[in-house]
C-alpha cells in the first residue's frame, strides 16, 4: 500500500506523476491532491497496480471535477487481497456543472436574428432551472446537508452578442442557490489558425 500526494492529471512534463512510473511492486496506491472523486479502484495494466482516488470530500471550486459524488471508501485488506466499500458523504452540498458550446443551438435559438438576445437569456435560465431540478437528487434527508445547491453553467461561446450580464442573472436565483453571482460563466472559444508554410521563394 502507499499514499501517494501528486499531480495525477497531466498539468505538464515536470508537474505530474504519470501513473506508468510507478513500481509494479505496489499492489494499491491511494492518491491524493486530486480533487476528482474516482474512489473505485482503477487498474494500469502497465504497472499492474490499483489506484483509488478518494478526491477532497467538500467541492473547493466551481470546477466539472468538484461536481462528482463525494465518496469516501472503507478498505479492507486480508494478505494480498483488498476490498473497498464506496461510501457517500451525506452532508456535501448538491453541485451540479454543465458546459455548453452556444453555436450547437444556433438553429435552435435563431442566433443570427437581431432580436436573439431575449431567446438566449430564457434559453440559459431554462439550463439552469433543470440544473436545479437535477440537483435534488442529491439531496438525502440529513439534517446538517445544506439544502441551497452549488450550481455552475458554462458557455462556451464566439460571438460577444451571444454574452449577457451574469450579475443580473444571477440575481434571479439568489434564493434558489448558494452561488447566484458566479453561477453563470463565460468562456471565448479561440480559433487558433495555423502558420502557413514558409516559402523562400515568395
């Protein structure tokens, strides 16, 4: 067994620990730093080793990863064979995240049209509405679990007119979740154009 505190996911050559590197000795690692929750043992059959990933057991940010089920696990171990038993937390407040690119609905909304603005604003509300729906699901009866949910929308867009004010909106959900000012988020989608071939002879 080893506990292991390190960047799982690749964040660049010198500030990751790929999983290959590992020795095929250890028969099960618990990796920590990761904020994800992928409890359930994953097995690298390069390395021929089970790795859990516990995850941090409150979400720290408004990130997909943060958004997975809380679990924590109950390890049991006889000789050389382990068992886990996933357990969720009961007391983490619902978070639910969803990215959309606006350009998949352009048929849809109209977005070329002048008059777009107002189909958009309703056409976000009703993503965040259902996000709010969804995030009923995971609330379980206990008493000290808060009830407001974490809610986070991303729009990946191109156009600055398909934007609108996120303070404003988030005004209209300030008691239906617990983060109204940053629950609407815009992300710009950059074409990135390739170098032409340089030619000498131009």
């Amino acid at each position: 067994l080893m506990v292991l505190h390190q960047n799982r996911a690749d964040r660049g050559r010198y500030n990751y620990l790929p999983e290959e590197k590992l020795p095929g000795f250890i028969d099960l690692v618990v990796w920590g730093h990761e904020h994800d929750c992928r409890i359930e043992p994953e097995f690298n059959t390069r390395t021929t080793t089970w790795i859990t990933q516990p995850g941090s057991s409150v979400a720290t940010s408004l990130s997909e990863g943060e958004s997975i089920e809380k679990k924590v696990g109950i390890l049991e171990v006889c000789g050389k064979e382990f068992k886990l038993i996933p357990v969720k937390l009961k007391t983490v407040r619902p978070f639910i995240f969803n990215s959309i690119n606006i350009e998949d609905y352009s048929d849809e909304l109209r977005l070329d049209d002048r008059d777009a603005k107002k189909r958009i604003h309703t056409f976000y509300c009703n993503l965040v509405d259902e996000m709010i729906e969804k995030s009923k699901e995971r609330l379980n009866g206990h008493s000290k679990q808060p009830k407001l949910p974490l809610i986070r929308l991303r729009v990946i867009y191109i156009n600055d007119q398909h934007i609108i004010n996120t303070a404003r909106f988030g005004q209209i959900y300030e008691k239906k979740v617990a983060n109204s000012d940053s629950l609407l988020v815009f992300k710009k989608q950059v074409k990135r154009v390739k170098n032409a071939a340089y030619n000498p002879d131009e």
